[in-house]
C-alpha cells in the first residue's frame, strides 16, 4: 500500500473552481482510494492506494474524474509520503523558514525542469528573492512577502511548461506530517 499526496492546483480561490472538500473525499473514495482525507480547502488530498500506476497516470486519473464529476479541468501533483518528508528535510532556507516562514513558498512541479531553462529563469529575477531547485521543487524564499512579487506559479508554470501548483511552509510542513502518520 503507498501513501499519497495529491495538490490540486488552483480550486476554491477568489469563488473559481470551487469543490467542497467531503465531496473530494468520495470522488477519491470512488476512485478506490482509502484512507483519503483532506487538509484545507486549497486541494490537499492524502490517501492510500495499491497501484502500479506512475505518479502521472494517477495524476492524470484524478484530473479526468474531477472533470468529470465537477466540469473544468484541475491540474493534480502527486507527491509520495517519502518524497515530502525529502522536500521538508531538504529545504535549503532551513534558517529562513524558522525566521520567517510565512516568507516562504514551496512549488510542486509537474515535471523536472531542464537545466538551461532554469538558467533562463535565474537570469530574470531582478528583485532580492531567492530561489533553489531541487529535483521537481522549487523552494521560493520571498523577504519582502508574497504578495509584492512578480514570481508566482503562473510565472514559473508558463516558463518551465508544467504544471505548478504552490503551498506555504507551514501547508507544507503539516501535510509531511500528517502523511506520516498513513500507514
């Protein structure tokens, strides 16, 4: 049995996309999911599966059910219990974070970003943000706030060509935590 984690990108923001979060648990129930449970109503979904499929294949899965039952399309991440313990372990703004955490921003991709583009990405950010990739998370530690910044997800998502779907450090670091606790 794997554990899962799955990021919906882009629901119940500003009245667009809206999806009650019971009614994701019994899509994902439908679906033969178990142990599914929801954090937040930003699309954070847990669950256990016994699967073959690739992350993407499931990903895609899920995607296509949530068209279906709700109609319009929701880009879905999957990340494992193992993987999320890596992304919280490996932070490389640690000491940022426990500063200031509200500060930083960690984005799921769908895919791992090659290393000339990132070269491209490195060159336009003219402001005193920081950036790190590491594998297929971008790690994004904004000292003046997110909010007064140009590099949001739909900055990074149009520029590596994947989806990008983003959660604080505080989202991140609980949804670690409560994946460890899945069996």
């Amino acid at each position: 049995m794997a554990i899962y984690l799955s990021l919906l990108r882009g629901i119940n923001i500003g009245g667009h996309k809206k999806i009650k979060m019971s009614e994701l648990k019994v899509l994902y129930e439908s679906l033969g999911f178990g142990q599914v449970t929801t954090y937040i109503q930003s699309g954070n979904v847990l669950f256990s599966a016994q699967t073959n499929e690739t992350d993407d294949i499931l990903s895609l899965r899920i995607s296509e059910a949530i068209e279906d039952r709700f109609g319009f399309d929701v880009p879905v991440v999957i990340r494992t219990k193992e993987e999320m313990q890596k992304i919280v372990a490996q932070n490389p703004f640690s000491e940022e974070a426990e500063a200031t955490p509200d500060k930083l921003v960690v984005m799921f991709l769908g895919s791992m970003p090659d290393t000339a583009t990132l070269e491209k990405i490195q060159a336009k950010i003219d402001d005193n943000s920081r950036f790190a990739f590491i594998g297929n998370t971008l790690y994004f530690f904004y000292p003046d706030g997110y909010g007064q910044t140009k590099w949001h997800s739909n900055f990074f998502e149009k520029q590596l060509r994947t989806t990008v779907t983003a959660r604080n450090w505080a989202t991140t670091c609980k949804l670690a935590k409560l994946l460890s606790v899945l069996n």
